[in-house]
C-alpha cells in the first residue's frame, strides 16, 4: 500500500470489546465443540469459528496501529478494503454482546443513557456509543456511513462526530432507488473513498477491493441458494441461522470467512433437504416468517422455539438480499456502481429508507417463498418508521395469504423492555391458536 503522506507515530487505539469478545466467543466455542455432538448445531459451530478468525485478524490489526474504521450495517464494508485497514460494523459490536454473553450489552446501553442519549434510540448504536463513554475503552481512527437507512443511525452516529470528534464521511443516499439514484450514490461512494484516503494517509488499491468483493460475492450466491432450501419442507436450518446470519453478512463483509461460512451452511442444508431432514431434534409444525428482525438479545429463544414449541423461524428481512453479486470481471466503476446498489437495497435499508411499497411487497413474497403459516413481527422501540407500518403489514398477509401475524413490543438488544419468558409466552399462546 503507498502512503501519500508520513504519518506520526500515534497512539494504539483502545479495543476492548474486541478483546471481550474474542475471550467469549474462544470461551464458548471450546464448550461447543467439546460438549456437543458432531452433527448437532453445524451452523452455530461454522458461525463461532468465523467469528472468532475474523476478531482475531482484527485485534492483530488495530495491535500493529493499522487504521480501525467505524462503519454502518448497511455500507458495503468491501470499500474499506481498498485500504491498509479494518471496517468494524458498530450494530455487529453493539448486537454480539446481546447475542453471546448472559450480561448482554445492557451496562452499555445504561451509559449511553445516562449520558443523555435518549432511551428509545436504537440499541444497534447505542450499545457502542456507551462503550465509547468508558475512558479508554473503544475508539476508531475514522467513521464512514450512508446516510439511511432511519434518523436514528444519522443521530447516532453525530456523537461520533460532534463529541468524540471522529473524522466522519458521510455518504449522501437518496430516496429514490431508480437508476438515477443508483448512479447519485455510486459518485457519493467514490467521493467517500477519495475522503477516506486523505484521512487515513494512503492511495486506495483497486485491485485488494475486488478481492473483498469477490468474497462477498460468493457469499451471496451461496445465500441465494440457501434460501432456495430453506423454502424445502421441513426447513433444513436451525431458527438461529437468522439473528447469525444478520451478523455475519455485516461483520464478515468482504472477508474470506464471509464466503467460508455461507458454503457451510450451503452444505449442510443441502444435505438435509437431500434426506428430507430438518435439523437433529426439530420438529416442524409451524412455520413463522418474521417480516422484521429476529431476535438479538437471546439466541438460546430460536433453540427453544426449534425444539420445544415446533415453529421454525424460516426467514426474516435480514436473511435474503434483493440484488446480485458484482461479477469477477466488473471494472473499478461497475464495482462501485454494483456496491452502490448493494447498498440501497441492503436489507432493513430497501424496507426502512424508501416508500413502503417495498416493505410490503417484499413481505408478501417472502412469507410466501418460504410458506409461512403464520409472521412474528418484533416491534422494536428505537425503529419508529417500522412500528408505524405493523398494522398495514398484518393486514396485506392476511388480506394476500390469509396468515396471521403476531406483534411484539420490545427492545431486540436490550432484554430488560420485554423479557425472553415474556416473548416466550406470548409466542406460545399464539401457537396455539394455529394448531
Ligand atoms: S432497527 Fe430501525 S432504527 Fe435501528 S438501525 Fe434499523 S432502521 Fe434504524
């Protein structure tokens, strides 16, 4: 890589919920792998080693004062490859604490609380702006986010820039997703790059981008048939291959164990469907799509829901992607432009920053591409533009499928809003009224 200018020696940047989180996820896959058997939970097992790869290369990273650069779940992280340094998705470092550790992210989202952040933000961004009020604790060299897909990321992310004084660029993008707007945010993404480049010192590498993308790319023909087995009957993937999913498609961007991870899951459920199989355990009665996220606070609740209640979760918005992989053989500006799209109709972005036409056609489709009995909708309290749509989303399936949904008020980071045996009750009150 070619620096355009001589940097100072700096300081190391802090990264200590990395290093939680490699120490947690070493920690669990160790009693994982020990303790349960070969065939059971594929999946999480494929998951944990990415995961733990991925933090690894990271921390060696940010130890040799390679630059961090703090980015949003909806940018297309393979950008950041253009360059000597390491993209981290603020939501994944928000979310894994939840996911993996009993204490959850809670004390983080306390500090941004009594900061004075408000408490009905979204905890994708709040988790890591508590964990940026600790005193030398988490920091990032530079920021670069789009500005979607809510108000709640463009509020968010101003501490950054306002209080922490993070070099911030923002990529404008714009409402309408047509081939106009496509082309409008493929130049916002390149004017980010150049911006990112004098901030961080180096001339951008085309060539180690395309090397990003190519495993992003492949990750996401291998999704695209997944989710072609994952409409089989009984579906072949455990519940929890949607909150993981929602993790790796961001924290893995552009990373080989992206495109490893995806191949994994791609064999195994193949290799169910083949025998007709869903996962060891699991008995299938009830097939809910969740039209929405899953749930983050609690992996442990898709097990319950696999194994104890019988309703798989078999898709939710996170887990199928609505454009195509960037060919091998895309120029510099192809791969912006393909990127650019990426990352207009990244999901949770299509649904959440145009006109809800899509969110409710997007919904109809999946539901039914994955024969959904009924739809479990997790109304979370820092998304406002999507709790205000929930009755126009039960009333078009039931209205172009005739299946019900349930709504449920939460907080999906935070377990303290509405607990797990809350949402477990009321999921099974609900089940009953389908069998
Ligand atoms: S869940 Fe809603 S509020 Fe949170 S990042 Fe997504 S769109 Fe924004």
């Amino acid at each position: 890589m070619q620096e355009i200018a001589t940097k100072a020696p700096r300081a190391l940047k802090p990264i200590k919920p990395l290093e939680i989180l490699h120490e947690g996820v070493t920690n669990t896959l160790e009693l994982v792998m020990g303790a349960i058997p070969d065939h059971e939970l594929p999946i999480f097992k494929s998951f944990l080693k990415a995961l733990k790869s991925s933090l690894e290369d990271i921390i060696a990273k940010a130890r040799q004062g390679i630059s961090l650069i703090g980015t949003h779940f909806a940018f297309p992280s393979e950008l950041f490859y253009a360059f000597d340094c390491a993209p981290l998705c603020f939501e994944a470092i928000s979310y894994l604490p939840s996911a993996l550790f009993t204490e959850g992210a809670e004390p983080f989202y306390d500090l941004a609380n009594s900061y004075g952040h408000p408490y009905h933000t979204c905890s994708a961004q709040k988790g890591v702006i508590g964990m940026a009020l600790k005193d030398k604790f988490f920091d990032v060299d530079a920021i670069a986010v789009p500005t979607a897909p809510c108000d709640n990321t463009m509020a968010s992310y101003s501490f950054f820039s306002e209080v922490k004084k993070v070099p911030t660029v923002v990529a404008d993008m714009p409402t309408y997703h047509d081939k106009r707007g496509y082309n409008y945010f493929a130049t916002e993404l390149k004017n980010m790059v150049k911006k990112l480049g004098s901030i961080l010192g180096q001339e951008p590498n085309f060539e180690s981008m395309r090397k990003a993308v190519g495993h992003s790319s492949k990750a996401i023909e291998y999704l695209a048939e997944i989710n072609d087995l994952r409409a089989a009957v009984p579906c072949p993937t455990e519940s929890m291959l949607n909150p993981l999913g929602s993790c790796a498609q961001n924290f893995f961007a552009g990373r080989p164990e992206k495109e490893n991870f995806y191949r994994d899951v791609r064999d195994v459920a193949k290799e169910r469907v083949r025998k007709h199989e869903g996962p060891p355990d699991v008995n299938e009665k009830i097939r809910a799509f969740f039209p929405y996220m899953s749930i983050f606070f609690d992996v442990g609740m898709c097990e319950w829901m696999d194994r104890e209640l019988g309703m798989v979760n078999v898709s939710d918005l996170f887990n199928y992607f609505f454009f195509d992989p960037i060919p091998p053989t895309a120029s510099v500006d192809e791969m912006f432009d393909g990127l650019a799209r990426q990352s207009m109709e990244y999901p949770m972005t299509r649904q959440s920053e145009g006109f809800v036409d899509y969110f409710l056609e997007d919904t109809v489709f999946l539901a039914k591409k994955f024969k959904a009995d009924c739809a479990i909708f997790s109304t979370h309290i820092g998304c406002k533009q999507s709790v205000s749509v929930v009755q126009m989303i039960r009333e078009v399936l039931r209205d172009e499928l005739g299946i019900p949904m349930l709504a449920i008020e939460l907080d999906i980071g935070d377990k303290r809003m509405t607990s797990a045996e809350v949402i477990k009750k009321k999921m099974e009150e609900f089940s009953k009224t389908l069998l």
